[in-house]
C-alpha cells in the first residue's frame, strides 16, 4: 500500500513539474509580433489633435461643400516589438482569430533599426502620401501646379552621402534636365558607373554644383543599374491649401482615402451618397493605387467601424479572396478613377455588380 502511494505521489509531482514547465514554455517569448486592426479615421470627419477636435481635411483657397456618411481609412496595429515580444500563448490564442496575423519580429522590425528610427520613417511616408494624395486629387480636379523632384533620403555610405542633402531640389545631371524620377534614372544610367557626374540642385533657394560618382548595383528585375544611393520626393507647389491632420499615424497606405476625401469636400454632391466606405492603398500624383499591408487586419477594421463597402488595391486581391468578413462589400481599385467609378456606383445604388471585385467567383475552385 505504500508503494502504491509513492508511486502516485511521484506521479502527481511529475504532472506538476510538466505543468510548471508547459506554463514556462508558454509564457516564453517568441520571435513573433502580432498584426491586428487598429484605429480607424473617417477623413470627412475630425480627428483629436491636443484634446481639440479638429477637422482632418481642410481646404482653403478653393469652395468646398458639405458631406455625408464617411470615408474611413484604416490602420492596423502590432502587438510587441523587438525589445517586447509577445509570449507563445498570446500567440497561440492569435492564431484562432481570422482579424489577427502572426508574422517574424523581423518583418516588421528590421534588426540593427531602432523603434524611433522606424516611427521616424513612418512619419516621413505619411508627409509624402499626403503630398501625393493632394496632388493626385487637384489634378482630377483639373488644377494645375508646377512640381519639382527632390531628395527624399540619402542612405548611409553611399556615393551621394555629403554631396546631396534631404530636401535638395534636383535641376539636372552633366546638364541634362531632370523633371521626375525616371529622367533621373535616365540621365544616371546614361552617366555610367565609375565616373563622377555633375548634379545641378537647389539648396534652401540657393544653386549648388556636386561631383557624385555612381556605382554598379543590381535592379530588382535583375538588371545591372547605377546608383547614387538616395531615395526622392517630389515636392509641389500647390494653387490650393490642403490641410490634413493627424497624430500617431504612419506609413503610406491612407493615400487613396486622403484623395477621394479632398475630392468629396471640393465637389458638389456626396462623392459617396451618403454611405459608409472604408479604403486603403497607396497614391502616386497621377492617381495609380498602390498595394499595402495588412489588408486582411484593415478588412475587418472596417466591419467594425460600420462600413459597408471596402475599395482595395487591386494589387492586394489575391491577398483577400476567401477571407472577407461577412457584412461588406469589396470592390478592386488600380487608380483614383476606379475608386470614383465605384463611389459613383455605391451612391447610385447601381451598377454595382459589374465593378471589379476581389472575391472569388460563385462556383470557382
């Protein structure tokens, strides 16, 4: 009899030991972070700026007129960071939510890049999605306005660093002019690697001549290139005040939402008849949509913030087919005429049915 209690004592102080480490073990910190729907802004509406409640689009110099329903833009928020990853449990329980993803801490926090340096590009993204969004809205609205390319960044180490500055107005290269980024890969490539070429810039109003000699990289369609090492901008001169406002948010993915919200102030009418819209991707100055992440998270933001309809990149399509939340409608976008083609449908209540959408067709495999 007393071997049968010892046999059960140590048998119970086992499981106790394999709970105690099971908990350990799930408790532990993984190499993950946590991807999930984060707050979400009606760019008709206001925003809190300072605990003042401020409108997120204004414009001044041009008419506007009133709105309806919304235009929401979304964002999606990461559970942990390098210095504070979640622990397998948080990750397990993750796992079973179709709003959450599960992606490498690396992904999304680069090692050897600190947290302020990625809330600082972020920010820089968000100014020139804005910028881009402005111009891309005005011009559907036919204004017109001068641009002039500009440095964006300038990466460590490379050929242009001490000769170029952020905010440098490029003119032109061995006296080619330079009007846009293309024309500026042109005038590079055409200059070789391995030999010094004369850049013409702009700084703070003032012309300044540098000698930068590009050097050999590779494309990324595999391409042998050349390269000064810096990312550019454009910046605009724009007839019209443009105004928008928001705190905490980064990254470009808000540009097309940003556009269509211009728009629906600048025009008559409700770009959106009054309907919840939400809407994520990117925008360049001449209307095309651009992919972003995190389109599964924002779908499901947008459910919860009540819209009924979802513009998404067309790039992202193949992201979304088969996981759409119940209770919205998703309709493909390429350019800023598509999403207004599709307002123009939902605040008409027809057409609908023959837009592009990303949802895979009744009895497709």
């Amino acid at each position: 009899m007393e071997r049968v209690r010892r046999r059960r004592n140590r048998g119970w102080l086992a499981l106790a030991i394999s709970f105690v480490l099971l908990l350990g073990l799930a408790l532990w910190p993984t190499s993950y972070v946590i991807q999930q729907p984060g707050p979400v802004f009606n760019t008709l509406g206001s925003v809190e700026i300072k605990d003042d409640e401020v409108p997120m689009v204004t414009v001044e110099g041009a008419r506007t007129y009133e709105t309806a329903g919304s235009l929401d833009m979304l964002t999606v928020q990461a559970v942990g960071n390098r210095e504070q990853r979640p622990n397998w449990f948080e990750v397990a329980m993750a796992w079973f939510s179709p709003s959450k993803a599960i992606v490498p801490v690396d992904a999304l926090f680069p090692e050897g890049v600190t947290t302020e340096q990625r809330e600082a590009e972020n920010a820089a993204l968000m100014v020139d999605s804005q910028q881009d969004a402005v111009a891309a809205a005005l011009s559907e609205l036919d204004f017109e306005f001068p641009s002039q390319l500009a440095v964006g960044q300038v990466a460590d180490g490379a050929p242009a660093e001490g000769k170029l500055e952020v905010d440098d107005e490029i003119l032109a290269v061995n006296g080619t002019e330079v009007s846009d980024l293309n024309s500026l890969r042109d005038a590079i490539a055409a200059n070789g690697s391995g030999t010094p070429a004369d850049f013409d810039v702009r700084r703070g109003g003032d012309p300044v001549t540098v000698a930068i000699t590009p050097v050999s990289a590779e494309s990324a369609d595999g391409e042998e290139t050349s390269i000064i090492g810096i990312a550019t901008k454009v910046l605009y001169d724009f007839p019209v005040d443009v105004t928008i406002q928001l705190d905490n948010v980064g990254g470009p993915s808000a540009g097309m939402m940003f556009a269509l919200g211009i728009i629906d102030k600048m025009t008559p009418g409700e770009l959106n008849g009054g309907e919840n819209v939400a809407g994520t991707g990117t925008i360049d100055a001449q209307g095309v949509v651009g992919p972003i992440g995190g389109i599964r998270q924002k779908l499901f933001g947008a459910v919860d913030a009540g819209a009924d309809y979802f513009l998404a990149p067309e790039a992202n399509c193949n992201e979304v087919v088969g996981h759409v939340p119940d209770g919205i409608r998703v309709l493909s976008v390429a350019t800023l005429d598509d999403a207004l083609t599709a307002l123009e449908a939902v605040a008409d209540d027809s057409g609908i049915d023959a837009l592009p959408t990303c949802e895979r067709p009744e009895g497709s495999g």
